[in-house]
C-alpha cells in the first residue's frame, strides 16, 4: 500500500497540494481525476522522489519513501508518462532493459520476463532492434511499458500515458492493458482525463479539487451520487466531450 499523510506541496506561492491524505490498497487500480493543474502529475512525482513535499509523510509498503534509493527505484515502481521518455540513441530492446542494468541484472536473469512481457503486450519480437524514431507511437508506449514491468515492481505510476494515442489503438492498448491489470495483480495509480479510460480501468476514482479529494469512489457512485456541485458539474463537463 502506498499512503500520503497530510502531504502539502507548494511552488513558490502556489498551493498545489493542501494536507492531501489517501491511501492507494493493493492491488486495485485507482485513479486520479481532476482538471488541469488541479496537481495529478505531482501526486506521482512525489510518490517516486521527483518532487519533495513541504510537509507529510508516504509511505510505500510502510517505508518512507525517502528510504528508498533512486537505483531501487524501478523495483518499487513501473513508472509510465506520456511521451519521449525512451533514449533516443538506444535501440527499444537497450531502453527497456535500462532498470535492470541499473541493478547490474543480466538479460539471461529477466529474459523469460522480458518475453513473457512482449507477448502480453503483443510488442513483435522485431521491433528490439528498432530505435524510437523508427517506432510508432502505440510501439514506444508498449516499449514504456514493458520497462515498467520488466523487474516487477508491485506497483505501477501511469500518467496519461496513451494520451498522445489516436483512438483505436488508445482503446486496443486499454483493452490490453486492463487483463494485463488483471494478470500482474498490480498496485495501479492512472492518471487520465477520459472517463472512459478511467471506467474502463478503475476500480476506486479519486476526484481532485483545491489541492484535496472532494470525492472517491466507484465511478458509478461519483456519478449518480455526487457529493458536491464540483462533483456534478466536472461531470457534465466532461460528458460534453462524449
Ligand atoms: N516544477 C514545477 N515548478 C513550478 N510549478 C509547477 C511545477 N510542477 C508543477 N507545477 C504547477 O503545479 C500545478 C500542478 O501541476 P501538475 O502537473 O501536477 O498538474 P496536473 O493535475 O497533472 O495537470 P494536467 O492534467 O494538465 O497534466 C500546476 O499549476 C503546475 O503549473
Ligand atoms: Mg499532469
């Protein structure tokens, strides 16, 4: 489990994160909603040490997360953004295999793993060889992941990461992802602004407003039972789009 107590962030006069409190329970997926800027992104990076809080306390598996070394890091967490997070100069089998090099971990040790992924993924096997530029977007997405999982960490930080996706293959790697979910019983974080991602793949919403939760829940409680104006107009917002 991974827990924020009383975790407030600021950048210079700016209130981003207010006594923020959540736990995230094993092995379910929780999501993180709210609009732009409401602070998502930095919950995340201040789960993995990006980011330092100005007071609280996380805890992972009831560790200070500032315990944790940066070379231990890829144990704990799978961590998967948007884009441009492969090295451009490494062909796709290098940049996955980048966290157990950290470790000084052979190939030999993950390659069942590394295969065992690929399949799940449906990354072809030809595709190693290739660098990022010679990727499509849907490919260096499934490279990112792969990586994520390569030394199985229990739990998985994903911030918008098939935002830059166009649709079909945004909900080809949804449906993927959602048994994988299901297969590799991870602690997942999500980050997104589509809702149907976030129904498709939540188990427990978390609705940000001014730097705290205003509600959390089934989706289907957020939506038939909001507990706030914010709750119901973020709603009918976001249903515009649909
Ligand atoms: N390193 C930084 N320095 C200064 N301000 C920052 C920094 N990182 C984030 N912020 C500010 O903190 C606020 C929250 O940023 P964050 O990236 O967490 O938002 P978000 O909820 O992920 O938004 P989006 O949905 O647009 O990705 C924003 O107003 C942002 O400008
Ligand atoms: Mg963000």
């Amino acid at each position: 489990m991974i827990e924020l107590f009383q975790i407030s962030k600021s950048f210079g006069t700016q209130v981003v994160l207010n006594e923020f409190s959540n736990k995230f329970t094993a092995e379910k997926t929780h999501i993180l909603l709210g609009r732009s800027g409401c602070g998502k992104s930095t919950i995340l990076r201040l789960i993995i040490g990006l980011e330092k809080a100005n007071a609280g306390e996380i805890s992972v598996d009831g560790k200070n997360n500032h315990e944790i070394k940066n070379s231990e890091l890829p144990k704990y967490f799978g961590y998967v953004i948007q884009d441009k997070t492969l090295m451009p100069h490494m062909n796709a089998f290098d940049n996955i295999m980048l966290p157990a090099r950290a470790l000084k971990i052979e190939y030999e040790t993950v390659k069942e793993r590394f295969n065992y992924l690929e399949d799940l993924v449906q990354f072809d096997k030809g595709l190693t060889e290739k660098y990022p530029s010679q990727l499509s977007g849907g490919q260096k997405q499934k490279a990112c992941l792969i990586r994520a999982l390569i030394l199985d960490p229990p739990y998985l930080l994903m911030d918008e990461p098939f935002s830059a996706l166009d649709p079909m293959i945004r909900s080809a790697l949804q449906n993927e992802l959602k048994k994988i979910f299901q297969k590799v019983k991870k602690t997942v974080i999500f980050v997104t602004h589509d809702l149907n991602e976030a129904s498709a793949l939540g188990d427990e919403i978390v609705l940000l407003n001014q730097g705290n939760i205003e509600q959390k829940g089934a989706m289907r409680d957020l939506k038939e039972n909001p507990a706030s104006e914010f709750v119901k107009t973020f709603f009918q917002a976001q249903a515009q789009h649909f």
